[in-house]
C-alpha cells in the first residue's frame, strides 16, 4: 500500500474471476494479466480460484438451501 507509484494495485476479486473466464475487457486484461504476472499476492489468489473452482460458492449455496447445520462443519468454520 505504500508503493502505488511503481506498481498498479492490486485488482479486486471480480476483476480476477473475470480474467480467469475471459470477459475482462481487452485493455483491462492487458493490465491486469501484466500485474498478476509480477504480483505473488494475485497470483495466489488466481490459484486459488482456479484450484477450488466454484466449490465454495456451491457450498455456502448447499448451505442456505439445506437449512440444516453439520456440528462439523461449523466447528470447522468456526477455526477458520
Ligand atoms: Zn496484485
């Protein structure tokens, strides 16, 4: 956050998934794909995206629409 003057901030989540799924507009995506390129922090972060896929979207889905809590699980959200 101190050196914004050499580097351009970091993209926000949204704008990642969309380089990722390829509608990021082109010169967006020229940026972008730049700063991920030499930026470890988005890097990790498109990894994470692509290694976990939509799992956690279906999940917190699963969740809402089940009604029911596993001890388990929460227990385990809860140590997050
Ligand atoms: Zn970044």
């Amino acid at each position: 956050m101190s050196d914004t003057s050499s580097t351009t901030a970091c993209p926000d989540a949204a704008t990642l998934r969309a380089l990722l799924d390829g509608t990021l507009p082109e010169a967006q995506q020229g940026t972008t794909q730049a700063h991920v390129d030499r930026c470890p922090t988005c890097e990790t972060a498109l990894r994470q995206m692509t290694a976990g896929g939509e799992s956690w979207i279906g999940m917190a889905a699963k969740l809402k629409g089940s009604g029911e809590e596993d001890p388990k699980l929460a227990a385990a959200l809860e140590r997050l």
